[in-house]
C-alpha cells in the first residue's frame, strides 16, 4: 500500500534511516453497503467521514531522566520534534503513549518536567495531540500531575473514520486498567459496526510479553475480551523502549521504541538497558508513523517504526545507518 | 420434632468432622517477605514442591507488591497492612518474582527469586 508520507522527503530533510517497517493490513470491510452505513456513522457523530490519515506514534520521552545509559536527557525528543516538523505533508494528529516525564519524588519538580515536556511538544507544528499516561507519569500521584496538564487519563474520540481508545493502564500504580474503565470501554465501543476500525493507545501491552520484566497489564485479557468481536483493531502501546509486534485474534500489537534508551529484546535474560554509543547516540530510539485509508477497501494501515539520528552524522554514519543490516559501504 | 432433632444431630456431627478433619491437618508454614523501596529481605527463598506455604509480605514503607504469576501469587502490602496466600506450589524451577505495585525510580530493579525444589 502507498504510504501518505513522501518517505524520501522523510529521510531527505533528517538523515533518518528506516529500522524496521511493517505492512500491516486489516481485515477487509465488508461489503459496500456496510462501508457506507459505516461512513454514514462516523459524518452523523462527529462530522468526519473515513479518509486518509496520517499519525506518529511517539513513546517513552521521560523528560527529567538523567544519567547513564543515556547522558543526552531531552535531545532525541527535541530531533524528533524537529524531525517530525520538517514533513511534508504534516502527520494530521501525534500519539504520546505515556512515560512523558521521569518520576521525582519532589511534587514541585515532578511538575517542572511536566512543564519542560509541554513546551517541548508545543514546538510541534501539529496542533492535535493526544496522550495517555505511563507509569511514571501517573503511578505516584494517581495521575493529579497528568489530569492538570492533559486532562483525563482515558477518553476517546474519532479521526478520520477510526475510532481511537485512550486506556490507562498505570494510575492505579499496579498494572491494571480496573473494572471502572473496562465498563466504560464496553459501552464506549457499543455503538459501532463489529467492522469499524479501532485504534487502543496505550502505555503498556495489554497482553504477556514477558511478565517477570513487567511488560504485560494484570486484566490485559478483559480489555481485550472486550475488543474480541470487532475485525479491525489496533493497538499502539510504548512501556518496553523497543519496537515489537504481536497479533492475536483480530487484534494487532505494536510497541513504539523510547526517545530515551533503548531495552533488550526480551528473549535475552537480563532486562538490562542497552548500552549508549557515542558514535550513534540515537541508536534503537525512534518514532513511528502510521497511515492509511479507512475509506479504502479493504483498509490497510502501513506501519513504519523509524530511528532517528542527528544531522552531525548525516555523512558516513548517516548513510551507515541507512543500509541494510549486514551490509556495508 | 423428631425430623428437626436428626437435623440438628446430624448439623453437629458434620461440624465435629469438618473440625477434626482441620484440626488433622498441619498448619502451613509461614515465609516473611519484607519490602521497602526498592528491595526486598530476603531475596531468595526455597519451597518445597508439594508443601503448604503461607507468604506473606509485610511492608516497611509505601505500598509494594509481589508477583510470581507461575505461582499464583499477586499480593499487595501497604506499612502497617501485610498481605499473605497459602500456596501449595507444584512445579520444581527458579521463579523471578518482582514488585508490581510502582514505588519510585528504583522499582524496576525491586525483585527477588523464589526457588521450588
């Protein structure tokens, strides 16, 4: 499928390399008539009907983090920014999948990163932002910093033809989403088609990745009972600083990489973080885009999970980083 | 009357039972787990593979948890409200167990290993 984005521009204006990318496809809508009613759903509530859509997926800032294993704090937030900034067309809404700030004990400091992170992300072009919170984020205060500065921590709304699910997953300072929310799913996706297409942002997965590094959410399960009968269903989650793709049933699993540092893959066994390179400072760190056509049929979403660099090592490290994995120049 | 007497006779003789049959069986012994941030004491333990087993974990400071998923334990223990499960644990191996309630910037390394031999 044709991606919106102009990728060549992409990498043109930032010297980034494409790490891996995944064509994802959804199950195709059915029928002609069923799309049209879908159509006719989505204009009756909010105005908008299915079109093109283009969206970045951005995770695991955690503003206020310093030290090792990465000595460089907000830099790689502020090139994506700049990064993002530079496309041509503009991504049409920006996701941040939770860890926006590094937790302090200190209320008042914990607050200033707060800060630091908006004005950060106020440097986006794009204007229509949403955000969920990560553990770090919320897990302490119940959320009190979060709700100030973004408002609530689970809400949904339509873009585009899609439907998008913010689902917290860390306020309650144990990995759970709770019975109270998990209504509130239920009677949130009541009202559409089983062929609508759903999009779950999310902080942590919502299935068992691997629960001994805390990767995984207690009730992952009801959430996802509760999206069992929809066809096309997507879920955009951050938590393991690394990009990784699951699919069970209908559902699509996608884990964006950090913009701080980077974990192992989880068949190693020690959770520990990779280690900084200096020659390649933003190494395993990235952004995602999706994009797609939810009036399309069958509708397809192409997924591109990125990393950046910097523009100093746009020469030979830049090109480096643009090959294929084994080859050289 | 004579039906509510057999009744009656025969409520007493199953509570007798039932409180033989508990009063036969031992009581499970007892593992303390202390936490506070961001460890906990002690750090291993040993099981024995068929053996009743109370953990209980008493914090000493914040809420924390202990989840050890391959043996049915998630407990949660606030300072001054310990938390404990009796687990009768059934596969032998080396358990990673972590806390799972976040408790600040060191939480991730906050685990511990239970063994079942």
């Amino acid at each position: 499928m044709k991606n919106e984005f102009d990728r060549r521009a992409f990498m043109r204006i930032s010297a980034m390399s494409i790490g891996a990318g995944a064509l994802l496809q959804f199950s195709p809508l059915a029928g002609t008539a069923r799309a049209n009613a879908m159509a006719r759903l989505f204009h009756k509530q909010n105005g908008e009907g299915p079109g093109a859509f283009s969206i970045v997926q951005l995770s695991d800032t955690h503003v206020g983090f310093q030290g090792p294993p990465d000595p460089l704090g907000t830099k790689a937030f502020e090139r994506a920014v700049d990064v993002i900034n530079g496309l041509d067309p503009q991504p049409d809404l920006i996701l941040f999948t939770g860890d926006l700030t590094h937790d302090s004990e200190d209320p008042a400091e914990h607050a200033k990163r707060f800060k630091t992170f908006r004005s950060i992300s106020e440097r986006l072009r794009v204007k229509k932002r949403m955000h969920v919170p990560g553990e770090h984020d919320a897990a302490l205060d119940g959320g009190v910093l979060f709700r100030e500065n973004f408002g609530e921590t689970h809400y949904s709304f339509d873009h585009r033809g899609a439907h998008f699910v913010a689902l917290d997953n860390v306020s309650m300072g144990k990995p759970i989403v709770g019975d109270e929310q998990i209504a509130w799913l239920k009677k949130d996706l009541a009202r559409f088609p089983k062929t609508a297409p759903i999009v779950v942002f999310t902080h942590r997965p919502l299935f068992d990745l691997k629960p001994e590094w805390e990767w995984f959410t207690s009730d992952g399960d009801a959430v996802m009972n509760v999206l069992a009968p929809y066809d096309n269903v997507t879920v955009l989650y951050g938590h393991i600083h690394r990009e990784n793709h699951h699919t069970a049933g209908h559902a699509q699993h996608h884990a964006a990489r950090s913009l701080i540092f980077a974990f192992p893959d989880p068949s190693t066994a020690e959770k520990k973080p990779l280690p900084f390179n200096p020659q390649q400072p933003f190494k395993n760190l990235g952004i995602r885009t999706v994009s797609g056509n939810t009036a399309a049929r069958p509708f397809v979403a192409g997924i591109d999970d990125v990393e950046i660099s910097i523009r100093e090592l746009s020469g030979t490290e830049g090109i480096q980083q643009m090959l294929k994995q084994g080859e050289s120049l | 009357m004579k039906r509510t007497l057999v009744v009656f006779a025969l409520i007493v003789v199953f509570i007798v039972v039932a409180q033989l049959g508990t009063a036969q069986e031992p009581a499970p012994r007892v593992v303390e787990i202390s936490a506070k941030r961001f460890e906990f004491n002690p750090k291993q333990i040993t099981l024995k593979r068929g053996e009743r087993v109370t953990i209980r974990l008493i914090s000493t400071d914040r809420a924390h948890g202990l989840l050890v998923k391959p043996l049915g334990l998630d407990l949660d223990a606030d300072e001054g409200k310990p938390s404990e499960k009796t687990i009768t644990p059934d596969t032998a191996g080396t358990f990673p167990a972590i806390c799972d309630h976040y408790c600040g910037s060191g939480h991730g390394n906050m685990k511990m290993t239970i063994t079942v031999e």
